[in-house]
C-alpha cells in the first residue's frame, strides 16, 4: 500500500508532515481533508480504501465541515446533519473586537 504522501496531493496536508501520516491511526484526519480539500477522485480512493460504512463512519467523526461538503456528504450517504459530530458541536460564542 502506498503512503499518504505517495498518494494524496501534498496541498491537502500542507499544515503537517503527510511522510507522518498512517493510513489508520489518522484516518478521521485523513478523511476530513480529503471531503474538504480534495477532488472527487480524491474521494472515490479513499472510499474504496476504507469502503463505504467504514469511510461514512470516518467522516460522521470529523470535527469539522463546511456547509457545502456537509450537504455533499448528506445527499452521498443519505444522512442527516444532525448524525455528523460536526454539527452536534456549535462553536464558542463569537468575539467581537470593539
């Protein structure tokens, strides 16, 4: 199997060392960026990778998501959002610099 940084852009995990990343232990992360950075190809890997209910099961944990992909994933995986970890977890309060 390939490593992360074999097989995934580079631009998806700029923030971190992708030579670091395991295919198991970070995959919430891994999925995470993908939904979010990645292109439909990107995405269709990772599905086969990790196979459907695992892979639906990843991105339910991820911590956040925008509205776009999390509409994505609700009409992909025909779920709700309320199911996602994302939306159960509303931000602070904002701050407002005055």
């Amino acid at each position: 199997m390939q490593t992360v940084a074999d097989a995934l852009p580079h631009s998806l995990f700029w923030d971190t060392n992708p030579q670091k990343l395991d295919w198991e232990s970070h995959a919430v992360f891994i999925a995470n960026r993908v939904v979010e950075r990645g292109d439909y190809s990107h995405f269709k890997m990772l599905l086969a990778l990790y196979g459907r209910e695992r892979f639906k099961h990843l991105v339910l944990q991820a911590p956040t998501l925008s509205p776009k992909t999390l509409s994505f994933l609700c009409a992909f995986f025909q779920l709700t959002p309320e199911q996602f970890k994302c939306y159960k977890n509303t931000p602070s309060a904002p701050h407002y610099w005055i």
